[in-house]
C-alpha cells in the first residue's frame, strides 16, 4: 500500500516535506508543529492564519470563517490544537488594514463582488520540499445569484460531463451530434463547432485535460493539475455549478414565501412555526440566513482544503442513502458525504413540498478528510509509523476518486450527483423539476413581473433535467474501480463491473426522461407566456428571439442523450463489460440496449389506434418525427463503420444494419396497414424514413464491398450525390 492510494499519481518528488520530521508524503504541506512536542495534545506553534479581506460583506463574514474553522477538528484528532486561525480585516476598525492580500507572508480569503460564479483555493510551494509557504482563497459571490447569465453556458457543460477522450476526439468528425453545439444558439453553431474542430487538433480529441496549464492558474477546469502532488493551482469549479440549485432554491423559496402568504391571507397565519418567523426576518441578498450562510461555509471550507493539500474527491457524495441523508439521524448530527472536496449539489428535499429535509450543505469536515489530515500531518517518526493510517484504505466512507477519475468508467466518480444511489437521486431531481414546472405561471411569476421569469423557470427545470439525465452516462458501460493494491486490508478486486440491474435502470431513466414527449411537460399555455425581455444593455437578452425555439431546444436535449448513450467509449465499455462477465452471469448487451433504445424511438410503429389522423392530430407527434429522424440518422452513420472507428464499432455495424433492415419492415408494414390512415406529416416522415433505410442499406453495401484503405470518401459520395445527406 502506498500514500498514492490517497493522493493519486503525479511527480512524487514534488511531495518531500522535510521538517522536524524527515518522512516522505505524498502531499504538499504546511509546516505545523505542536508547541510542546511531548504532549499528546498540544497547541501549535506555528498556526495557519487567514486573513478574511475587509471586502467581504459583514453579513457573510462569519460564515466564512466556520468554514476556515472546520478543518481545525480534523487536526484536534491528531492533537494539533488551534491549527488553524482566523482574523478579520476591517475598513472601519484599521483592523489589518497594513496587510496586502497579494503580500506572499499573509494568507487572505478575498471576496470579489461580481457576476462570476467560481472559488478557488490556490497556493505556493517549496518545489523542493513541498512545503506550502502562501495561499490565498478567491471568492466570487455571483454564485448566489447569476444563474440566469450563464444558463446557456452551462446546459452544454451539464451534458458533457463525464465524456472520454475518445468521445470528445469522435465527435470532432460528428459536430452535429456534439450537445456543445447542438444546445448553442442555431445563429452560433458554426462558430462553436469551429472552436471545437480546432480544438481537435490538440491531442485526445481536445479534452480540456490535454490543453491545461499546469502552470498557471487558468480559466479551465483542468489547469494546474498536471504534474501537482495537490491542487495547488487549477480552476475550481465547486461554486460554478451550485448557482443551478441556487437559482432552484429561488424558485422554491419563492413558492414556499408564495403558500405562507396565501394562509395568511386565508387567516392560518397564526400558527406558523418560529423557522418561518425567522425565515422572513433573516434574509441575506433575498435567501434566508440559515439556508446560504451553511452553504457558504461548506465553499470555504472546500476551497481551504484545497490549500491544505488536498484534491477533490468525487467519490465522498456517495457513501449514504438518500434516506439517510435526509434523516433525524444524520441531519444536524454528522456531516452527509465522505468530504468536503467534492462537488456536492444542494441538497434539496423541500420540506415545502413534503418530504423531510436534512442538512442543506456539509455541517462539518467529512471521515475523508480527517483521514487525509491525519496521513499528511500526523507527527510521526518514521515512514511506517503512517501504516495504520493507511491501512483504512477501503473503509467504505473514505471511498476517493478525483479529477481524473472523472471521465473513466466508474459511475461514482462523477461530479454533482449524489447518494449512494445516484439513479434515484436523479429521479428526485426531475421530481422537483416537474413539481416546478406546474408552478411556473401560477406561481413563480408575480404580478408586476416580466413574463421572461417564465422562460426562466422553464429553463431552470430544463437545466435540473439535463443534470439528472447526464448523471446516468457513465452508469451504462460502467465499471466500479478502486486504488487498492494486492494486499491492502479488505481489497476488492480494483475493477467491478456495474451489475446488469443497475444499468438497465439507467438506460431507462433516460429513455423516459428524454425521449417521451410527457417528459418536457410543455403545454401551449405555458409556451405562450415563455417570453423574452429585449435590452440592448444585456445583448444575450437581446439576441433571443421573443417565442421559445421548442423543437430546437428539445432535439438539443434528446440529440445529447443520444450522443451519451451511443457514443464509442459507451459503447466499447458495454462490449467489453460482456468479456469480462462469466458466462453464466447476466449482463446488459449491445443487442439488448440498442433494442431498447429502437423500440422506445418507434414505439408509435407498435401501440397506435387506428384511424383518425390529421395534420393537427398527427400518428406521431412533431417532437416525436424529430427523435425519429436524428435516431435513424446514427443509426445509419454507425451502419457505415469506417476505419478509425474502435473495434466495437464492428459489431454495432453489423447489428444496425440488421436493425435497419427490421425497422424498414416495420415502416413499410405499419405504411400498408389497411386500417390505418396516417396523417399527411407522419405518412410523408415515415415512407422518407423507408427510402433513406433503403438507399443506406445499398449504399452500404457498395461501400464495404469497395473499401479497402478505409475513409468514408465513397459513402459521403454516393449519399450526396442522392441529395439526401449532406455532411
Ligand atoms: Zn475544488
């Protein structure tokens, strides 16, 4: 076992640390030494002291300390007392006013008042030893409010998240199936998939992990990671994607606040209950008190232990039930995830709506991070002496995983999700982004008040929806994958395939929530207030158009589901997974799931009645034909192969061609049904769809008899010269 098992690989040089005590660990550190050495508990003679600048807002300042605060208990348990302390600097008092924030000697915890929503915990290192001399936390406090300026950021980056390399490399070739271009503006496509054609000619298809700075501090999420024993640089995203459950947590309070005046008018005010009370009392920038002030502490104290030493750790959302998360045992009590260096989402139950709530945020550093602590600063004579530490490796609530994890198979690794089962934490998220829907015109938007708020909440719930189905991407294919090594106390083997329940589960959470018409709950009431308001002073307000683009919008969501199920890694991953299965196990199959998919895309071919059919009453819906088209548009693409592809791809050939066939006669066959007559939309899609089957299979043929050196040069040929696919 090695200290690798925490803090993963890098350069091992980088993490000597020599002090009083000479060990080798692989972590950069603080000098922090107790003031009498004899003692089993002891003072610090040396503290960790934080500046908290004077620009922070009063209000917000004591939140930012508990969260400094925090890490002192993880450093009592190895009897460093005090380890860390904080001071406030202050504009009215001359309080620490002489010291600069950017002075190398102090260590400051800035708050930048803008519309930026990021935090990060940077720090400097003796390269020689180690030793962390100066760090310096930046907080930007657009978080709390900004979502809407970045929702359209945001969508492309919910759905690709967890993405391979290999993925972002194949779909340089496939622009049109890329979510970063598929949920652009119609008006900006071109430029993004140009950007990102030219990214291509990085190395790894251009994952950002390929083009980070390990240098410097960087504007993307994997810079100053290369090469670092800890995080000392790099781009933290801990407080970007938390503006989404803020901007949520709007809407809900907005709600609650809405039910509260309502009894009271109704005359049921007097019973309310004293958190309500305070509720209305305690608001900070229009949230309440108890609810941003934990949320604000639990960012600090991730972003503190970045300066600690410490890389995130992925893995810490998962080590309780949702059920266990949002009960009296827990709530209040222990802290509800293995760390805080993951990307926790908030946890929202909403008591509002029924359901009993836990804590929001982290109450306290997690059994992660006291291990962590505990490895990298216990005062100890000799390497060995650190064995018991390290012996804890797979306790079940020390599970880690950090960036690099994050875009392999293994499901936990995963940013944003959460709970031990994630799957059915993504279907509590569509819960609430469905329960928010109905509420949207009634409710959320106030008399007085723009009907853009409309559009708004409509894209807040689209946003919560994108989330819970990104989630499941690496569930399918998945394997479960851990940093043991032979002889660790309780080592499983290091890969274990996701069992077939639990990514038959997943396959269909997407299915349902993407595919079905329902799943949008889109009504021509509510898309008839879907606004925009026009200020040249905001040009993204300003280039939208007044009517909500819904077939776009909604083929943009169901085109990047497409592109996570049936992307080449997905798809390798659940080829490979059958390999590594016994024979006599069960295990989900390509045969099974590209049915699957095909079955739920065509349903209306099995399951119509008859008759009845008009332009404005059509056999398929219009988002439906749309589904339709895209579906048979990869699947003739994967028909094709071509020779870079992977070698799953040559299976997955031959079954689609054998599914296209199959699917024709089913077209052709629904198209002679006596009985039925299609209206003109859907008898116009479905005989196109037939010939385009058609024309493919041929073309197909043509192609692969003729191949020899590869290259799609005479399929592309041979489709536009039909004038029916142009690429
Ligand atoms: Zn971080």
């Amino acid at each position: 076992m090695s200290a690798s098992v925490i803090f993963t690989t890098g350069y091992s040089d980088l993490g000597k640390y020599q002090a009083d005590d000479v060990t080798t660990r692989y972590i950069n550190r603080w000098h922090i030494e107790k003031a009498a050495p004899s003692l089993k508990e002891s003072p610090v003679k040396n503290p960790l002291i934080f500046y908290v600048e004077h620009t922070t807002p009063i209000r917000y300042r004591r939140w930012v300390r508990e969260g400094v605060m925090m890490w002192n208990k993880a450093f009592e348990n190895i009897g460093l007392l005090n380890a860390i302390e904080v001071r406030y600097q202050d504009a009215a008092t001359q309080a620490h006013m002489e010291k600069n924030p950017e002075d190398v000697r102090y260590n400051f915890i800035r708050w930048l008042n803008n519309n930026v929503g990021t935090a990060i915990g940077p720090s400097r290192a003796n390269p020689m030893t180690g030793q962390i001399l100066d760090a310096d936390i930046i907080l930007t406090d657009g978080w709390i409010r900004h979502f809407w300026r970045k929702f359209n950021e945001e969508l492309p980056k919910l759905a690709m998240e967890g993405f391979s390399p290999e993925t972002h490399a194949w779909l340089k070739n496939n622009p049109q199936w890329d979510p970063r271009v598929r949920l652009a503006h119609p008006s900006n496509r071109a430029m993004v998939a140009n950007e990102i054609a030219h990214g291509h000619d990085l190395a790894f298809g251009g994952h950002p992990l390929a083009h980070s700075d390990p240098t410097m501090i960087g504007d993307d999420e994997f810079d100053g990671l290369v090469g670092r024993t800890s995080q000392v640089n790099g781009f933290c995203q801990a407080a970007d994607f938390r503006s989404l459950d803020m901007a949520v947590m709007r809407f809900a309070f907005d709600l609650m606040q809405m039910r509260d005046d309502t009894a009271e008018e109704e005359g049921e005010g007097n019973d309310e209950t004293p958190k309500k009370e305070q509720e209305k009392e305690d608001l900070l920038d229009g949230i309440p008190d108890w609810f941003v002030g934990p949320l604000i502490a639990d960012l600090v104290a991730h972003e503190v232990g970045h300066t600690l030493g410490l890389r995130h750790n992925f893995k810490a959302s998962s080590i309780y039930t949702l059920e266990e998360i949002n009960s009296e045992e827990i709530k209040g009590n222990k802290p509800f995830a293995g760390s805080v260096m993951d990307y926790l989402p908030v946890n929202m139950h909403l008591e509002g709506f029924g359901e009993e709530q836990g804590d929001y945020g982290m109450i306290e550093v997690g059994p992660y991070d006291m291990w962590a602590i505990e490895y990298g600063y216990s005062t100890v004579k000799k390497e060995s002496d650190l064995k018991p530490v390290l012996a804890r490796v797979n306790e079940p609530q020390l599970a880690y995983a950090t960036d690099e994890d994050t875009y392999g198979p293994d499901p936990f690794a995963r940013r944003y999700d959460f709970a031990k089962d994630p799957i059915n934490y993504a279907r509590s998220q569509m819960k609430l982004a469905k329960d928010h829907r109905v509420s949207i015109l009634d409710k959320f938007v106030k008399d007085g008040q723009s009907w853009a708020k409309a559009r708004y909440g409509y894209g807040l719930t689209l946003s919560l929806q994108t989330r819970s189905l990104s989630m499941m991407g690496n569930w399918l294919g998945g394997a479960f994958i851990n940093r043991s090594k032979k002889g660790d106390p309780n080592a499983g083997p290091p890969i274990t395939v996701v069992g077939a329940g639990k990514q038959r589960e997943a396959l269909r959470f997407v299915i349902k929530n993407s595919f079905d018409d329902k799943a949008f709950g889109l009504t021509p009431e509510l898309l008839r207030h879907m606004s925009t308001d026009k200020w040249m002073d905001d040009f993204r307000s300003a280039i939208q158009d007044s009517t909500w683009p819904i077939h776009d919008r909604i083929m943009g969501i169901q085109a990047s589901s497409l592109t996570m199920l049936m992307n080449p890694t997905t798809m390798g991953r659940v080829y490979d997974n059958e390999f590594l299965t016994p024979e006599d196990e069960d295990m989900i199959t390509l045969p099974e799931i590209l049915a699957e998919i095909r079955d739920s895309i065509w349903s209306e071919l099995e399951d119509f009645e008859d008759g009845k059919f008009t332009a404005r009453r059509p056999m398929i819906s219009s988002l439906r034909r749309n589904l339709q088209r895209e579906h048979l548009e990869r699947l003739i693409d994967l028909s094709m192969g071509d020779s870079y592809s992977s070698a799953s791809y040559k299976p997955i050939s031959n079954l689609v061609t054998s599914q296209l066939r199959k699917l024709k006669n089913k077209i052709d066959g629904t198209l002679k049904d006596s009985d039925l007559n299609p209206d003109p939309y859907s008898a116009a899609h479905l005989s196109e769809a037939s010939v385009r089957i058609e024309k493919a299979l041929d073309a197909d043929y043509i192609y692969n008899t003729s191949d020899i050196g590869g290259g799609g040069g005479a399929i592309r040929f041979i489709m536009e010269e039909e004038g029916k696919r142009l690429k």
